[in-house]
C-alpha cells in the first residue's frame, strides 16, 4: 500500500473513531457509577491494528483523543484520561493479536482491551485525585466493560469480514 | 469461535472481577455503624468536611475553580447538584449515601466522598 493511501484510510478511521464517540455520547446509560459507556471506538482501534499495526493504532486513538478533547472540552483532565485508557488497552490488544490469532479470538482481544482499558482510567484518576478510594467503582466497570467488550470484538470481527471483501487494504 | 487463549483471558476476567467486589465489600464494611462524614475535596485539598447524618436543612456548596460545581446535602445524603462541566460525570453519579460512596468531577479535579468516622470515644476523662 502506498504512503498516500495509508495516511488517507487512517484519517478515515480517525472520523470514524471519533463519530462513533460523539453517537456514544448521546446514548444515556443507566448506571450507578461514573465511567460507564460503550467503548465504540475501540471498534476502530481494533480494525486498525489488524489492517494496519500497533504503531499506526496508537497514532489513531492519540489524534481521536486530542481530536475529541478539543471538539467535547474538559481540558486536560479529560484528554489525559481518555488517552490512559486508549493507550493501555491499545498495547494489550496489540500484544495480544500479535501473539497469535489461532490463541485469542477478536472477541477475547476485545474483552482484554476493554479491562485494560478500566484500569488504566482508574489509575490515572487515582493518581491525579491522590486517593486509591476511586478504585470502589472499578467491580462495575469491570464486568460492564467485559460485557461491552464482547460486543464490540464481535461488531470487530463482522467489519473485518466485510472490509477483507472491499479489498481496500490490498 | 471461543480459542483456546480465550479461556485464559476470561479466567484472568473473573478473577479480576472477584477480586474487585471483594476489596471493594471490605473497604465499605469496616468501620460499619460509623457516622457518616461527607469530604469535599478540591485540588487534592479537603475543603469541606460535614457530618451528613446530622444535616437537617439542605444547603448547597459551591465549588469554584476552572469550572463551578454546586453540591447539595441533605440528611443522609449529598451529591453534585449542577456543574458546568462538560461531560457533567459528576452530576449524573446522583446521590452518595454509603461509606465509600464517591463523585468525581475530573475536569475540576472535585470529588466528593463519603468516610466513615468511628463513634468510639477515644479518651474519656472526669
């Protein structure tokens, strides 16, 4: 694939990743903790790590967060939190497709990456507000998270289908 | 569909998951019986300190900063009433009434907590 194309289908994932954010944004989740939502733009994050690898998938969820930091406000808090969560689940999946396809399924990736994604949150909230106390939501987000992340592994694995037979990426 | 490595990842999941509402149940069942003490802290220093169970008419605190939060108490219970965040987190985690209950306001760096404070008299003297 040549240079022009590539950086032109990663800007096209970055749209997509961050329209997917604004959607999630609008949809109200009932929940008795803060922290809770769908992670649909991890659907991105992990087609981009198939097509393309960790490199390019870290630029990706780096430019959606400053992207969506400037577009959705909260300064720097809220970029530094999105990203901690973005990068960490971003190195476990990739880490884990890498190892093998024939070990992990895109659904097990997907759950794996939506955990990763909890604790790194959690961490840099703990460490910014100097209290371990933040942890207490960490049991809902977690279950909730490994919920959403088999949904999103398997939305991951049907738009993998259907991009191969685009052909786009050849 | 479901590999082989997938049953690792799940395993690491559930312990995960397990692991987190035990430490959690801990942490909210010691010190039971304990007055309950609402914490307002902002930028890592505690502003305000108020024994929820003891309020009788509600009062609103304001919180100003980057960006302002008002937080109601009432007996028994607090929480963000309004800020003019935007991603307004803190606002929809409603109301706290338990030890260990907490609200963050990240991009204010504001967070509530409910602590528990041990009714055991500490020294008594005649």
């Amino acid at each position: 694939m040549n240079k022009v194309k590539k950086t032109i289908l990663l800007g096209v994932f970055v749209s997509q990743a961050l329209i997917l954010s604004i959607i999630e944004s609008w949809i109200p989740i009932p929940a008795p903790v803060p922290g809770v939502k769908l992670g649909l733009a991890n659907i991105i994050t992990i087609i981009t790590i198939m097509f393309f690898g960790f490199r390019e998938a870290i630029s990706v969820v780096f430019v959606r967060c400053v992207l969506s930091s400037i577009f959705g406000g909260g300064g720097w808090m809220l970029f530094l939190f999105s990203i901690s969560g973005g990068v960490l689940s971003t190195v476990v999946m990739s880490v884990l497709y890498k190892s093998g396809r024939n070990k992990f399924s895109i659904t097990g990736i997907s759950i794996a990456g939506a955990i990763a994604h909890n604790i790194g949150q959690i961490l840099v909230a703990a460490f910014f507000m100097k209290d371990l106390a933040v942890a207490v939501v960490l049991p809902v987000l977690l279950v909730s998270g490994s919920i959403m992340g088999f949904f999103v592994g398997l939305v991951s694995g049907f738009l993998e289908g259907a991009l191969r037979r685009t052909r786009i990426f050849d | 569909m479901l590999k082989k490595g997938d049953l690792i990842i799940l395993g690491f999941a559930i312990i995960l998951i397990a692991a987190s509402f035990i430490g959690v149940s801990i942490y909210k069942s010691s010190g039971e019986n304990a007055r309950k003490i609402a914490v307002i802290i902002k930028d890592n220093q505690e502003i305000k300190r108020i024994d929820i169970d003891a309020v009788s008419e509600p009062m609103e605190i304001t919180v100003l900063g980057e960006y302002n939060d008002i937080v109601l108490v009432e007996k028994g219970r607090i929480r963000f009433k309004e800020a003019d965040c935007p991603d307004k987190v803190c606002v929809n985690t409603g109301w706290l009434t338990e030890k260990g209950d907490m609200a963050v306001c990240l991009p204010n760096k504001t967070m509530i907590k409910i602590e528990g404070q041990s009714d055991d008299v500490d020294i008594v003297t005649y």
